[in-house]
C-alpha cells in the first residue's frame, strides 16, 4: 500500500502536472476541432517521449 501512496505522490510533481494538463488541453482542443489529429498527435508524442525519456534516464542514474 505504502508502494501505491509513493506512486501516487510522485505523480504530483510538476513535470507530472504539467504533462497531464497539457493533454487535457489538447484533447478538448482535438474533440472541439481547433486542432487537426496531425497537429495533436505531433505534441502529444513529443510532451510524452520527453516525460518518459527523462524518467528513463533518471532510472539509468544519468543526469537530465
């Protein structure tokens, strides 16, 4: 359980924040058509490969 609290809590780091704001804002943008599904796909696959290039590179003991 402790292990699921820590998960949870590394989730509200900002970089999290950020990442997971940013995907809502261009999910309702995409759904509501100001946004084509090139440009949408586009930033949200850079914002993620970048959240999970730097988590992965934290796990290899590099710095980011």
């Amino acid at each position: 359980m402790e292990q699921l609290y820590g998960r949870l809590a590394a989730l509200l780091t900002v970089k999290s924040l950020v990442t997971l704001a940013l995907t809502a804002v261009f999910i309702c943008l995409a759904l509501r058509g100001t946004v084509s599904g090139g440009d949408f796909l586009t930033v949200f696959l850079m914002v993620i490969s970048f959240y999970f290039g730097t988590q992965n590179q934290r796990r290899s003991g590099e710095k980011p």
